[in-house]
C-alpha cells in the first residue's frame, strides 16, 4: 500500500507504448526506463518545473500501466501544481485499476474538491468506498499452526484430497490430510535437499509432487552451506526424492506450472523460465528476455504459457520459441500479481498483492491472446487475508494461501519479530 503520496514518487501503458516494445523486445527494459523516468519526474517537480514532471510521470505510466506509485505520483504532481483536472483523472484512474486511496489524506483538498465537482467526486468517493470493502465468498479448508514456518504455496493432489504447503522459513513440504484439516506433517525437508521452498505443484501424470526450491535472505542456512536452486520431483505417495534437475546459472527457481507431464519453472532470480519436457529429461531454457523485471507465478492458457511479471504485469510466452509479449491491460491494473493460474477454460486467475486491497481476480483474454478482454474481481478484502500468495486451481476450485506471514521474517535473516498466526488456506467455488 502507498503510505503517502509524496512516497509514492519514490517507489520503483498505452497499448501503442506496449506494442512498439514488443516490435523491438531489445531496445530498452520498460521497468528500469520507468524508474528514470519517475526518477525525472520527481527532480522536475522539486524544481517547480509542473508540465516536464507531468510528461516524465505520464511516460512512466505508458511502460508501467496500473502502477500505484505512478497513479499516485501523478496525484502528487497535481496536488503541488494546483492542477485539480490531473488530480481527478489521476484518482480516477487510480480507482478504476481496483486500487484503494482514503481521499481524506487529500487534507483540504478533500473538502474543496466536494464542493466544487460535487458529483464527479461522489462517485470517485463510491468507488474507493468499494474498493475498501469485502467481496466475494470463500471458506477456510484448513487452519494450522506453523509457528517456525513461512507458508508460501500450496497444492491439492486430488485423488486423494491432501494438501501440500511450501515452507520458506522451516525448508520443507508439510502434508495435510483430509481427515484432519487442522494439523501437518513433514512429507520432505532439507535433508532432501530442500532450502526454501517456494512454489510447488502436483503432478498426476508423472505421480510427483514437483518442488521450487531456493534461497532469499530469510533462508536459514547452515554454516558452510551452499546456496543453490532446483527443481525437484518427489513421489507422490513415498515422499522420496526421484529427481533434482538444476540449470547452469540459475538464481532462484520459484514457480512451476505442470500440464501432460511437461513441466515449466519460473526462475524468479534470473528471470528466466525453463522448461522440462520429460520427467527423465533435463532442463532447458525457454525464455529470457531483458524487458523482464520480476517474474512470479506462471499459468498455461491459450496454447500459451503466461508469466506474471510483478512491476510490469503479464506476459504471454509462445511455446515453441520462447518469444514473449507484454499482454496489454484493460482498465484493472495487472501489477502486484503474485499467484497465477488457470481454469480449465483458459482463464486465467490472478492473486495481487503488496497494496490495498489485496485480490484474487479473473483475467479473460481477448482472442489475440496479448491483450485484456475483462477482469472479475472474485475475492477482495477477505477477513482470513493478510498476504495472500499462491494459488492452486483444481476442479474448478481455487485454493490459496491466505495469509503468508512475509512482514514477520525481515530480510536480515532474523524473526519471527511476532508470533506467527495460524496458517489458512482458502477454497473459492468458481462454478
């Protein structure tokens, strides 16, 4: 969430803007381009220059569509200038991407505004005020204490209803039965070779249960321990080990997504994505792009492979030759997406989190396959939400993790600074 407008600044598209970088994929990378570019915003407008820190903000928001802290720079740039048409279209389309902004933080702008746009502004007003409240309906499918752990993904081997959580924290798989919803057990750990765990699939064609595993900061590293990242199959019934595939040069392997036994791992380190064309096979690159900033989690829709790309959005990744193009947004921001997955149908849900509010939220493609037909927020604001991560789709039923404890384990390695609560997972009926 953006705690102030002038932060806003600080924090690191048109559709023409996003297709003429598809046309020249190596001519610039459209993240770092936008941190210049907010970067030139923000010194123009210390130095009272309004129109050139407008120009560089709104050149920002054509690489990075739906930013918070653009949308928000924008608002600041117009509060400073006195410009109140900038500020509206700002806050408007601020709302209009599902992001949540407390208009009183205007201060006296707030009560000036009321009264000289009085209806453009209620709604604007009724916009936020939904945007604050819950939607949607889910149920807890399970609730259990993890007090060493950071739950981060899960998977649901549907033959038998178990679940399966991903622990950064505690480098290992926990396994929940169905006959007991409020309790796991440790199906593999570090003395499997796991460092932490981040996303983790089940596979009913090869019988596996295929493992994300790496290390960030917060991993718990003997002394003398090597860093590395893989990915791992395990049986699905034994737990046992069966493979451990590795790429030369890998940084930190953290989303996988299975389909006919064919297997694709988000390297969130590198930004690269491999692919795995046989559980005896080795791993090999699919893609890597240098327009890619943040790579999460991946989904198979559309004859395609779609990789959440956390400060830009999506992109759509061919099969065959690994070319990606920057799927182009409707109004609803697709930044902050961490989670993703995909119905049987081909669409594609997405969990965002990192501001308010957090959502998990339908993405229908338009036919092109690279652009944004229309979105359905599905889950908003949910009373069991704190981070909300990872998602699994099964039967049409989406599981996730509710609340993934991210704000307790800094990054120096310490934590918990609380107690850890319970972990939930949810389960939301998409019929």
């Amino acid at each position: 969430m953006i705690r102030s407008l002038t932060a806003a600044l600080l924090l690191a598209a048109s559709p023409a803007a996003l297709m003429a970088q598809d046309e020249t994929p190596d001519a610039f990378a459209p993240f770092e381009t936008s941190v210049e570019l907010r970067t030139e915003a923000r010194r123009a407008l210390e130095a009272g220059d309004y129109e050139a820190a407008r120009r560089a903000m709104q050149a920002a928001s054509g690489l990075q569509p739906g930013s918070p802290a653009i949308l928000l720079g924008l608002a600041q740039i117009a509060l400073t200038s006195g410009d109140d048409e900038l500020l509206l279209s700002s806050l408007e389309a601020t709302a209009a991407a599902g992001i949540y902004f407390d208009l009183s933080r205007l201060e006296e702008n707030d009560a000036r505004l009321r009264e000289t746009f009085p209806d453009r502004y209620a709604e604007l007003d009724a916009l936020f005020a939904r945007h604050s409240g819950p939607a949607g309906e889910a149920e807890r499918v399970l609730q259990v204490d993890v007090p060493d752990s950071l739950i981060e993904g899960v998977a649901v081997e549907i033959e038998t209803d178990r679940i399966f959580l991903s622990d950064v924290i505690g480098r290992q798989i926990l396994v929940v039965e169905p006959f007991d919803r409020s309790s796991a057990d440790v199906f593999a750990d570090a003395e499997d070779g796991l460092q932490s765990v981040f996303g983790i699939v089940s596979d009913d064609v090869n019988r596996v249960i295929w493992a994300a595993t790496g290390v960030l900061p917060q991993t718990p590293l003997e002394e003398g321990e090597e860093a590395t990242t893989a990915l791992i199959a395990f049986d699905m019934i034994t737990g046992d080990v069966y493979r451990r595939y590795e790429y030369e040069g890998a940084e930190r392997i953290a989303d996988i997504v299975t389909r006919d036994g064919i297997v694709y791992a988000v390297d969130s380190g590198a930004n690269r994505v491999y692919q795995l064309n046989s559980i005896s096979g080795e791993l090999q690159l699919l893609s890597e792009d240098p327009r890619f900033a943040s790579l999460q989690g991946a989904a198979l829709a559309d004859g395609a492979l779609y990789v959440s790309d956390y400060g830009l959005g999506l992109w759509r990744v061919d099969l065959a030759d690994g070319t990606a193009l920057q799927v182009r947004p409707g109004a609803e921001s697709l930044i902050g997406i961490d989670g993703l997955s995909a119905t049987r149908d081909g669409r594609l849900i997405a969990v965002r989190n990192g501001m308010a509010p957090n959502a998990v939220f339908a993405i229908d493609l338009a036919e092109d396959g690279v652009s944004v037909a229309g979105t359905e927020i599905l889950l908003r604001n949910h009373p069991d939400f704190g981070e909300p991560t990872l998602i699994d789709v099964q039967d049409d039923r989406i599981f996730m993790v509710a609340n993934a404890p991210w704000a307790l384990w800094p990054n120096d390695g310490s934590g918990p600074t609380e107690a850890v609560p319970p972990l939930v997972v949810l389960e939301y009926d998409l019929d």
